[in-house]
C-alpha cells in the first residue's frame, strides 16, 4: 500500500521524545506536527482559487513593494495583502504585516517572501499558515489560539520547513553563498524565540528537530537539520539585528540558560 507524503513511523515518533527528554505536553504535539501537518503542504495552492485578503500592511520602512498578479506597486500602511501576494523589501527597508489573525511578520531587508496560504476560520476552528520564504531574514509572531482545533503556522524555504502553533521565532534563508562555503544547497536558520516550534528537512521530512526558547539550527542542502542548541550572544544580536521591534513592543529572547550544545551548565 502507497505510503502518503507526511506518514511517519510509530518508532521515529519515539525517537523524536526520548531524544528531546520532554514531557507528555511537548510530545504530543511534536506527534501532530509529525503525522498531520505536512499534509498541509501540498494543499496550499488550492486554498482560494481566488484573491483572497490574509492580511494587511502595519508598519513600514523603506522601500517595500508588493508583486500581484504579476505586477508590482509599492506597498503602503494598511494596504491590503492577500494569499499568493510576494512581498520584497529592499536595502534599508523593513515591513510588518499583520495577519487576519493579528499573527505578525516582519521583514528584514533584502527579503523576499510570499503568503502561499492563509485560512482562518473562527467557527470551525482552523488556522493554517504558509509563507514561503525565497530569501532574506523574517521574524514571526504566532498568535496563540488555544481553543482552535488546527492552528498550524509554517514557514518553508529551499532547504526546510519551519513551523509553529503559537510563539515568536525567526527564519533566515541564504539561497546563495560564497564558494568558499562548505554548505552549497541554500542555507536555512532557525531561531526559537519563545516556547517551540519544529524544523525539518525538505529531504527528510519524517526527522524534524525540536528547538525551545534560544535554541537555534541550521539545513544545509538537503542534509538533516544541525543538532539544535543554544544561540550564542553573538548570534542573537546578529539574527534579530533589524527585527527587534514587532509593532509598538520591543521583543528580546530571555538569556539562555545551557551551554552552546543545549545542556545545561556545569
């Protein structure tokens, strides 16, 4: 019998918690990532067949436009944003665009992106989320909707996929390096700002790695995600350089308190 795309192996699942020690509240939720979540991918283009609002422009600065359509205009203050839209900023330049959901995004410069799919659905209970992420560096708000049903939030780049049910964090993607790089396939990076979300690899979709608040990982290619660990000071102040403000609140992950690998200090 012909497996679908997402099914994943009753041990995996258990290697997934024993390796993350976490308790019966994160594994059960690492579970529905694993056996329902992936089946969202493919079905994203044919959520609105068509334009449909998913969200509208908060603040921005800069040089920010918006590609409808398969035309381009500037993108104002409360314009709005609707699934299959892209959204480019451009040197120096930054854009927030709140989502129907009041969930929040905001764009570094130089970031291209586009909301793939966008459903939210108060009287059934459903949120799904898909941006798609060409390149550049975003930061995300999840709104927390606790008595939804599906609340699934992702973000997919070249390498990975990235997602999320209810927290901040944000994903960078580098389609291009230097030569001299060791990884030649895009590079993704994920940071977890608060609570969790899931990483995995576009290769290996049944091996997602678990990230809690400042822990970080990496896809190279179409390799499994970097063992998670905990971001450096360093790499804090360089990943949310240009996205520490969301809306009219300043946002800062707590300081980590392991060491680089994720365990705790001796």
């Amino acid at each position: 019998m012909t497996r679908p795309v997402g099914w994943v192996e009753r041990s995996a699942t258990h290697q997934v918690f024993s390796r993350q020690g976490a308790g019966m509240k994160i594994a059960a939720k690492i579970f529905f990532w694993l056996t329902a979540v992936i089946a969202f991918l493919p079905a994203a283009p044919q959520l609105a067949a068509a334009p449909e609002l998913a969200a509208r422009a908060g603040i921005l600065t800069g040089t920010v436009t918006v590609e409808r359509a398969g035309k381009q205009e500037a993108l104002k203050a409360g314009d709005p944003v609707f699934i299959k839209d892209r959204i480019l900023t451009g040197a120096g330049s930054s854009a927030e665009i709140v989502f129907i959901d009041q969930s929040r995004m905001k764009l570094a410069a130089g970031t291209s992106l586009e909301i793939a799919g966008y459903v939210y659905n108060r009287s059934e209970k459903i949120r799904q989320g898909l941006i798609s992420l060409t390149y550049g560096k975003v930061r995300f708000a999840v709104q927390d909707l606790q008595e939804f049903n599906d609340r699934r939030f992702r973000v997919q780049t070249g390498t990975a996929v990235v997602g999320s049910l209810d927290t901040g964090f944000i994903v960078a993607y580098d389609r291009e390096l230097p030569r001299d790089e060791v990884c030649r396939g895009g590079l993704a990076t994920a940071l977890c700002l608060e609570n969790s979300i899931i990483v995995f690899s576009l290769e290996f979709p049944g091996k997602p790695a678990l990230l809690t608040a400042n822990m970080m990982t990496q896809v190279c290619g179409p390799n499994l995600p970097a063992p998670p660990r905990f971001a450096t000071p360093a790499e804090l102040a360089r990943i949310l350089a240009g996205l520490d403000r969301i809306g009219n609140t300043e946002i800062t992950p707590s300081v980590p308190t392991g060491n680089s690998t994720g365990c705790p200090p001796k």
